[in-house]
C-alpha cells in the first residue's frame, strides 16, 4: 500500500511525541527515510529508537521550529544525511494555557505565535526551495488553525509554481500542500 515511500525522504517536526511521534513510526515503517526534529533531544532520540527498532531508517536532529537558525539547520542535515526533501510534516505546535484574553499574558502569547504561526512557516522557507528543485514533494501542516493559513499558502504559492515567473523559476514545477 505504501510502496511509493520506500527510499522517501521525510522531515517531521515534533516529532517526539504524539501525533508527530506516531507519524514518524508510520513512515519508518513504509520504508521512508525519517528525520526526526524535536526541541526534546530525549524524545526525539527514544522516537529515533524505535524506528531503527522496528527496521526503519532514522536520524535525530534538534530544533526549535521557532528559530529561524534551527530550521535552517535541521533542512541542511537532512539534505546531507538523504540527499534530498521528498515529504515535511510541520507537525511542531504548543497548545499554551488557556485563559482569558484579557488576562492572557503577553510573553505567552508571543510563544504560542511564534511556535505554531511562524514555526511552520520557517519550516516552508527552507523547505520549499529544496523541493521546487526537486520538482515534486508534499507539505503537510498539522494545526488545525492554520488550515486557512495553508490554503492562502497554497494560494499564493500555486499562480507561482504554476505560471511561468521569470522572477521564480524558468519552468513551472508542482507542489502539493495538502
Ligand atoms: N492532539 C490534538 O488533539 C490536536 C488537534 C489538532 C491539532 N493538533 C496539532 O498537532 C500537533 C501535534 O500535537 P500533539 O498532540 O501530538 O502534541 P504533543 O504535545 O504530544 O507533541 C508535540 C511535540 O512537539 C515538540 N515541540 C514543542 N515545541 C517545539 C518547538 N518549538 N520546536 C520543535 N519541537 C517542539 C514537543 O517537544 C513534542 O515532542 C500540534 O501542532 C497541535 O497543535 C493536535
């Protein structure tokens, strides 16, 4: 069923645990190539483990999706390490402490953003050249509030991959943003 992973290369970020844990079981065991990226070395490692475990093939690198440093890192290493960007899942996300918005504190707020807002769109920056020169790769975000943001995304993105844009690329290439 899932013939068309092996030898994939996929990034997963928050990929530690949950749903990014299970995703980057899931894909080791379809026979991709996971990088696992998690703020969480620990965790990160444990996920690593258990796909290496299971047979799979995976690595662990340390990211805060919220620096923009990291980010970039994290797609260089995986550049190096499998030779190419097949799939990302944007996965990394807090939930931060409900409250009311007028008590809500401001540092908090800030974190949440940056983490679940700009995170992912850092993890786009530096994916998406990367898999335009490929030609075909997949983007899946995992936030549900971000769903419209993909949607403007790939709104964006779509009239530029898609028509000729001399200031883009010579030749239009597809992405899936899904
Ligand atoms: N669990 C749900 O019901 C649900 C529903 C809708 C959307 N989501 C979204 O799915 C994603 C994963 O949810 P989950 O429940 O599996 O979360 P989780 O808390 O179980 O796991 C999140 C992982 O992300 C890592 N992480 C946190 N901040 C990070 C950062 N700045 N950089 C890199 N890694 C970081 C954590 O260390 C952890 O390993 C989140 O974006 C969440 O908002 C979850």
């Amino acid at each position: 069923m899932y013939d068309d992973l092996q030898g994939k290369s996929i990034v997963i970020t928050g990929a530690g645990a949950g749903i990014g844990r299970a995703t980057a079981l899931a894909f080791g065991r379809a026979g991709a190539r996971v990088m696992v990226a998690d703020l969480d070395r620990e965790r990160g490692a444990a996920t690593v483990a258990a796909i290496t475990h299971a047979g799979g093939q995976a690595r662990f690198h340390p990211c805060d999706v919220s620096v923009s440093a990291d980010v970039e890192a994290l797609m260089a290493a995986t550049l190096d390490a499998y030779g190419q960007l097949d799939c990302a899942f944007n996965n990394a996300g807090i939930e931060g402490p409900g409250g009311l918005t007028h008590l809500y504190e401001e540092a908090l707020w800030h974190k949440v953003i940056a983490v679940n807002l700009i995170g992912v769109w850092l993890c786009m920056k530096y994916e998406i050249p990367h898999m335009l020169q490929q030609g075909v790769a997949y983007l899946r975000l995992a936030d549900k509030y971000l769903g419209p943001l993909a949607n403007r995304l790939r709104a964006i993105y779509q009239p530029m991959i898609r028509t000729p844009n001399p200031f883009f690329s010579p030749r239009p290439r597809p992405l899936a943003c899904f």
